[in-house]
C-alpha cells in the first residue's frame, strides 16, 4: 500500500504542474493586448517620426491618445508608398503575421497613387477608380512583370485582409495638400476621397472623412494660419499641423458606432 501511495504522488504532482501551466497560457492569452495598426503614407509617419525636416505626420501623434497599458499602438506607415506598394513590397504581409482577433487597421492612401504606374523613379501609382481593372506592366525598380489594380482594388484588399482575422478596419480619406481656390481649400472628393468612402461602405469598414474634416478646419482658420502648418511643401505639416489632424482623427474615432475603441483613449 505504501509503495502504491509512492507511484501515485508524483502523478498527482505532474497533474498539478500542467494544470498550473494550462491556466498560466490562458491568463497570458486573456491578458495579450490588442493592436492599434498604422497605415499609409508620408502625410501619417513622414520619414523616421521624428520630424526631420519640419515635417511630421498624424499618426505619429495617434498613441499619445491611448492608454498604451490597454492597447498597442505600432505606425507602421512609410514615406512614399501608395495603397498598391505598401502591399508589394511586403509590409501588409508582416502585419498580417502579426494581426489578431479583436485588433484595428486605421489606413490612409491616395496621395501617391496617382502616379505612373511604371515610372522609372518610383513606379507606384494605381488605376483610378474602384472597379476590377488591371494592367501588365513592366516594372523598372523590381525588374520584373507586374500586374497593377485600381486604388479601390487594393483598399478592398486590405479591409477584407482585416476583417478575415477578426480585427476592425477603419478607412480614412487623405489629407488635403494647402491647395486654395476662392477661399476653399480643394478637396479630392470627386476621386480619392470618394473612392475611400465607397470601399469602405462595401466592405463594411468604418469611414473617416479626414480630407473633408480637415479641409473646413483649415477653412475656418484661415489661409495665413494654416500657411504655417507647411514649412516645406504643400502636402507635408509640421508638428503644429500633424497634431491638428492627430486631434481630428481621435475625435472622429471617438464618435464612431459601437464604441468599443473609446474605452481604449486616455483622452478625447
């Protein structure tokens, strides 16, 4: 009976130490944080986000809205990509490496779309519009055969990418350049911003209208104020200018129905 009680302790103990394991798994499971995931071009995360050059984007202000203890926040936007190299060179898979379940994508492209599509400095533009065409071309930076999609082709992609693991997409117009005429500030909502909202519409993502909510901003600031938003160039804000459009995005977020991402900002 002894030496019985002897064989049976040690099962006893390993049954305890994979109990204990299991449920430790599940607690760091429960407790992993979801990700709030950047993404776009130079007018979000302009060079490294460090405003080299007087020239900052919005989404380098986004985290300072959250409560980074209940939620990550990782600006994965570069300089210089379009919705359609953001893709080939590889960045949209490394984040669906990572995205999970209960995550966000906030994007924003259109301002480097409209390029050639087979350029020899950059080669990043898309076909205008929303529809399922295409286009063979030859790419001179790849070196290689390349099939290019319309800009509503790649959106779609990313907001059913999104959606597919589990995570919220929220799709946002570009930013207005300081373009003026007649005391407006020109809007793309005949293209790219309207282009943004019917992607996002169809794919059941949320819409962020930030080409129209910046530009009446700018409007009701004044030309002579928002003139000092843009140091450089027309289409790159400074810290000022980055953290005006920061602070209308997070109130747009703020609004959006459900609310689930309010619980996650530390101020509004």
């Amino acid at each position: 009976m002894r030496n019985k009680s002897m064989q049976m302790w040690p099962l006893h103990v390993g049954l305890t130490v994979v109990s204990v394991a299991i449920l430790s798994s599940f607690v760091m499971l429960k407790k992993e944080k979801p990700v709030f995931y950047i993404i776009g071009d130079s007018t979000v995360r302009n060079g490294d986000g460090t405003g080299k050059n007087q020239q900052w984007g919005w989404g380098s202000m986004i985290a300072d809205y959250f409560d980074t203890a209940k939620i990550s926040v990782r600006n994965h936007a570069i300089g210089g990509r379009s919705s359609r190299t953001f893709i080939t060179e590889g960045r949209w898979d490394r984040i669906m490496a990572t995205l999970k379940k209960g995550d966000y994508v906030i994007m924003q492209f259109g301002h480097n779309d409209g390029g050639a599509l087979d350029d020899t400095a950059r080669a990043r533009g898309t076909i205008r519009g929303i529809g399922e065409e295409s286009k063979e071309i030859y790419n001179p930076i790849t070196k290689k055969q390349e099939v290019v999609y319309t800009y509503g082709w790649y959106m779609r992609k990313y907001i059913r990418d999104t959606k597919a693991k589990g995570a919220i997409a929220i799709v946002c117009s570009p930013i207005p350049r300081n373009d003026w005429k007649d005391g407006k500030v020109s809007r793309s909502s005949d293209s790219y911003s309207k282009w943004a909202e019917q992607v996002a519409k169809e794919g059941g993502a949320f819409f962020i209208d930030l080409n129209s909510l910046v530009a009446s901003k700018y409007e009701e600031m004044g030309t002579e104020k928002v003139n000092t938003f843009f140091p450089v160039d027309h289409t790159h804000t400074n810290l000022d200018g980055a953290m005006l459009n920061a602070e209308i995005v997070m109130h747009a977020i703020g609004e959006i129905k459900p609310g689930k991402l309010k619980k996650y900002l530390s101020k509004q």
